[in-house]
C-alpha cells in the first residue's frame, strides 16, 4: 500500500517511484507512474541505474560521454512528463551501478510503489520478464508495478475494474486487497475481489475444515463467507468503492486470468518471507505477470 512515511514527526507520503532506461516499456511504465502519482497527490521519482560500456562498443564514448548521454536521456523523459503534468512533483537520481537490482531495491525501500516496464509480445506470452525484475520483484519491500510496453492507460479511461485475488484468512491478504481498494478509490474504479478455490484432495481433507464448510452450507458458501470476511473492512473504509465479489472454482491463476482482460489492472500478492532458496515471485503471481494484458501490481505480504 502507498502508505505516508514521517519524517521529523511530520506526515509525507512516499513517492511512486518509476525505474527508467530509455526503452519503450520503461517510458510507459513512467507515464503510467506520473498518472497514478497525480491521481494520490504523491511525488514522482525517476530513477536510472547504468552501468559504462567499454570504449570498443558499438557507439559507446568515453565515460564522461555516456553519463552525459544518460543524463540528457533522464531528463528528457521528465521533461515530457513535467510536459503533461506540470504540476507533478518530479525529481530524477540518475546511479551508476554494476548492480541494478540493488539500486532498484534500494529505490523501492523509500517508494510507495516501484514502477517498471515489461516487454510483452501479445496476450497470450503476456510478460517478458527479466533477471532483473524477476529478482527486484520477488524482493521488494514494497509493491511493484509491472507495466507492458505500449500501455497508454486506455483501461483507466475506460474505467475498468481493478481486479484483486484473495486467498487463506483475512489477515492474509490485509495489503493486498487494501491495496487493491486504495488504487480503485484514486480512479473511482469497481474493484473485482476474487476468490479461487478446488475441492479438498485426500491429502487436504480434514473433518474440522469439512465441518467449518457445512456449518457454512457448503464448500461454495464457506468460499464466499471467506471473502466477505476479507473485504468487510475495506468496505466499512472506502464505502465509496464498489466490490464485487467473485467466487469461482478452479486455480487461483487461471481464475484470476479469465476476469483480468476486463481489468485496468490486476493485484495479486506474493509472500515477503524468503525461504531455504530464497525470494519467490509465487506461483498465482508468476502466471498471472506472464499472461495478463493489463498492468499487473505485485504486493508482498506476510
């Protein structure tokens, strides 16, 4: 969630913050980054992380040559978004780094939302993502926003639905789905609340769990209690958004998918705890970055 930071006792809120390298899908991420700044009255940092290229490569200059080149190639990005938003906050932080994913990470630490580009090569790939979003994905403190290449905000205008996925207990799905009804208030969009679920294996069957079910009226119906337990106080908060709930048996990542093409973005959560191999994307969220059409928000959660 944009949550506001203190700084000296006094309330600021944490910018959106757009990782930038001049490539098309970078420049709709920054565009789609200023517009969801303007929308939460919140500042827009650029950031660009660059590392030099040797003087043999094709077109590379010395070092001074290239730091110029990048910085000139920042600031006419902010000049374009200053362009079309002219009361917009905006600073730039222009890194040299072997390492972009620490920059990235460190940038995101400080953000309310980190904003990236992504190749896409039509609906059906959906997301073509990098090492370095992959891992500043699966690490950052902070939801990131995956935005395709090509992105004009045309779903925004539309005012399509936000569509978030809920799973486990309500306190499970706490920032995602709050972050879900935060970004719909800004827009006055609907947020789609959903919730997949499959009938219990043999190995997941248990008498209290099938007795919590009947005591709802059924699997279906203690499913749809599950996610109104969840959304109740989002609710009671923004009473001004609305929800529909959407309860739909099959996988977390195929359901969520097949409401996502009516979406003008799409919220899914990934754990923030990192396990004996390290940070994960999480399975509903990798497929869902892979196969979505529309901007896709990656929240972590405990």
């Amino acid at each position: 969630m944009d949550v506001p930071a203190t700084q000296g006792g006094t309330r600021m809120t944490r910018p959106i913050t757009a990782g930038v390298d001049g490539s098309e899908e970078s420049l709709a991420a920054l565009a789609w980054a200023a517009r969801e700044a303007v929308r939460r009255e919140a500042p827009l940092h650029v950031v660009h992380a660059w590392r030099p290229q040797a003087r043999d490569t094709a077109g590379a200059g010395d070092r001074d040559a290239q730091e110029q080149w990048v910085r000139d190639s920042v600031a006419e990005s902010v000049r374009t978004v200053t362009g079309r938003h002219p009361d917009l906050p905006v600073s730039s932080e222009v890194r040299e780094a072997d390492d972009a994913v620490a920059v990235l990470l460190a940038a995101a630490a400080e953000a309310g939302t980190l904003v990236l580009g992504s190749r896409g090569h039509g609906a059906v790939v959906g997301f073509l993502l990098g090492s370095v979003g992959q891992q500043v994905i699966a690490e950052a403190p902070r939801p990131v926003v995956l935005v395709r290449a090509g992105d004009d905000g045309a779903g925004e205008a539309a005012g399509r639905e936000v569509v978030v996925g809920q799973q486990g207990e309500p306190e499970d799905s706490t920032d995602v789905i709050g972050f879900a009804f935060e970004t719909a208030a800004a827009r006055g969009a609907t947020v789609r609340a959903v919730r997949a679920w499959a009938l219990p294996t043999v190995f997941t069957y248990s008498p209290g769990s099938m007795a919590l079910a009947d005591e709802a009226g059924g699997l279906e119906a203690y499913e749809r209690k599950a996610l109104g337990e969840a959304l109740a106080p989002w609710r009671e908060r923004f009473p001004e958004v609305p929800v529909i709930e959407h309860v739909e048996m099959g996988s977390a990542g195929q359901v969520l998918l097949s409401v996502a093409g009516a979406a003008q973005l799409t919220v899914v959560g990934r754990r923030a705890r990192r396990t004996a191999v390290g940070a994960r994307i999480g399975s509903v969220a990798h497929g869902v970055l892979h196969h979505a059409d529309c901007p896709v928000a990656v929240v972590p959660h405990t």
